[in-house]
C-alpha cells in the first residue's frame, strides 16, 4: 500500500493502551479518594470509560496484524490464537490464584453467596462473562478480559466480511440494536437466578455491550487503511474534536437512554485514535505513555490489589479532598508500575516469547512482521 498508513507499526498504539490505564487507575483512586471539585469528580468517573479505549485499540491492532499477517504466514488463524493464549492467560491465571489467596471464598459484592468451584472454572475458562455473579466475582475487573476473549474468536471471520467503512457502520448500529433487545428478552431471566443489583450492573459489562465499542475500533481501521500517510491538520482538527466530545459527553444521555454512556465516550476514542494517527502529538504519545501502554495489562491486574490499602499508607487528612486524590493516585501509579515492571518482564514476556516460538516452528519460517498486540 504505497503512499498509505503504514500499518506495519504504529507507536502512538502503545500510547493509546498507556492513556486508558492512567484513565482506569484515576477512577478507582476516585473511589476513595474524591476530588473536592465537581467538575474533578465527573472527569474522574468518567476515567472508568477507558475500558472502551482499550477495546477500540485492541480491535484496530488486532485487525492491523492480520492484515500483515495474512500475507506472510501459512496458517494466519491458528498462529493468531496461539499468539492470543500465551498473551493473556499466564498473568490472568496468576491473578486468579493471587486473588483467591488475598480474598478467599466468602460473600463479596459480585458473589453475595461466596465462591464456588463453578465460579473458578468459569473464570479459568474465561466464561465467566457469561454469569451476573460469575463476571467479576473471582478476579476485580476480570469482566474486560473475559469481553476480550469471547471477541478474539470472532476477529478472523469479522476481518473476511466487515471490508468496508459503510459495513464496519452497519455492523456499529446492528450491535447496538442486539444489545438493546438482548437486555430486553434476558434481564427478566437473570433477575430471577441473580441478585438485582448485579444483573443491573452486568448488562453495562456483557459482551454485547462493548460489542459496538469493537466495532469502533474496527471502523478505525479501515479508514486508516485508507487514509493518506499524513494529514497533521486532520489530525490536530480530530484532537480537538476529540477534546470537545470528552467535555460534551461528561453529563449527557440519548432519548429514553436508547444509546448508552459509554458508546459517547467510544466515539470520543475513536476520534482520538484518528487524530493520533494522523499527528501524534506528543501530549498524548511520549516516551512515558508509550511505556505504560507495554505494561497496561501487568497494571490494570496489578493495581486494584492496593486500591484499598492507599488510606492506610498514606493517610493525608491534613489536606484537601483534591490533593489527597493527586497524591493517592500518584502513589497508586508508581506502586502498580514497579510491580507490573516485574509481571511484564517475568510473566507477560516470556509467554509471549513461548507462543511466537510455537508458531515460527509451526510455520517453519521467520515471520518479518513485528506484533503490534504483543
């Protein structure tokens, strides 16, 4: 593709996944540590919306990399599953278990029964998407990685029949209809075999909610594929949109509430992406974000473990609701990287490095594409 994108690698990705971390983080430390501001405490709720972005940057990434990998490798599928495994399940499975020695089996908000052994063979299998006492009874925030996996299997045939902007649209507002009529055909189901106030938390999680947000993240792919190679006033002009959007959205909501918050919040990242691609400015991609996106999983895992100890280690009470919630989030960050600095270089990597030798011995040749998902 001459005189495009160049889709081989895209560094300003890492900074995308480095910026939904920090928007993560802000919003648990929100949770015990308010911001006396108001408009403080809404942007921080809001930060819990950077799930979405990561969602929207792991479907144009994982999409990126078939399209190279297509190309160049005999068996595309299999070697994407492979890659996919080794990548996710040795920290996920190390935090079951760390989880489960810091927690135990009793009641919790997610399991107002305590666990049973049918919630960690769910987690373990990553169907515990699937359950409104299952999603995130076992691992906290373990509902993004069971979305995430329950997607993967669908990205080989999406990649064959989504082609186009006008699909990848249909496929956006099609996603949003199924999910409205999904809650409408199961939420009288699940409130008779789960407690109310998780189903009514679990329709925002389920897989059929963040399925539009993939497909944003998809829409950004193909017009990326198609985009001329720079364009930074495009790109500036996104950013500011993209500015205004985060702002617009803070309080906002569609008719009878037929769209969803965090499909506002989608759009905002998706023209994020955009503006990035097209000029990274270095507010948001710097050598600093780009280093927390390499260790976003290692962190998001990682960084709820000491969530509630934060008051205990710090105890700020001499100053401001604002101060406390800069220096607890401050503390939380470096605390969440220097052990997600170990996890990434002790767990993460050599998974990683296991599964690409699988599939090089698999595929008997040298692959010269780089991993933009590693």
């Amino acid at each position: 593709m001459t005189n495009r994108v160049d889709i081989h690698r895209y560094e300003f990705v890492d900074s995308l996944r480095g910026l939904a971390i920090l928007l993560v983080i802000v919003t648990h430390v929100a949770s015990i540590s308010r911001p006396s501001l108001p408009i403080l405490r809404l942007m921080a709720a809001r930060g819990a919306y950077g799930v979405q972005l990561f969602y929207i940057v792991s479907a144009l990434a994982l999409f990126l990399s078939m399209h190279q990998r297509t190309r160049v490798e005999a068996r595309p599928v299999l070697n994407f599953f492979i890659r996919r495994i080794f990548r996710i399940v040795p920290l996920f499975y190390l935090s079951v278990l760390v989880y489960a020695l810091i927690e135990g089996n009793g009641p919790s908000y997610w399991a107002p029964n305590g666990l049973s052994w049918w919630h960690y063979v769910s987690t373990l299998l990553f169907l515990n998407g699937w359950h409104p006492e299952t999603i995130n009874a076992v691992v906290p925030l373990g509902w993004s990685i069971a979305i995430e996996m329950t997607f993967y299997p669908l990205i080989p045939y999406l990649y064959q029949k989504v082609r186009n902007i006008g699909a990848a649209v249909f496929f956006v507002v099609a996603s949003l209809v199924l999910q409205s009529m999904l809650v409408m055909i199961y939420k009288p189901i699940l409130l008779k075999i789960a407690t109310g106030y998780t189903v009514e938390a679990y329709f925002y999680l389920w897989f059929f909610a963040q399925l539009p947000i993939f497909g944003l993240g998809i829409l950004v792919y193909l017009v990326l594929r198609d985009q001329p190679m720079q364009n930074k006033n495009l790109g500036a002009a996104l950013i500011l949109t993209f500015l205004f959007m985060y702002m617009a959205f803070l309080q906002t909501s569609s008719y009878v509430n037929a769209i969803p918050d965090h499909f506002f919040y989608g759009l905002a990242f998706a023209t994020l992406t955009l503006g990035l691609c097209f000029n990274p400015l270095k507010l948001f991609v710097n050598p600093f974000t780009q280093w927390a996106g390499k260790v976003s999983y290692s962190m998001y895992l990682v960084h709820f473990i000491f969530l509630p100890y934060l008051r205990v280690w710090l105890p700020l009470e001499g100053l401001g609701k604002t101060a406390q919630f800069a220096l607890h989030f401050l503390a939380l960050l470096f605390i969440s990287s220097a052990i997600s600095l170990l996890t990434y270089h002790f767990i993460e990597v050599p998974g990683m490095k296991l599964g690409k030798r699988l599939v090089r011995k698999m595929e008997d040749v040298n692959s010269p594409v780089s991993d933009l998902t590693a």
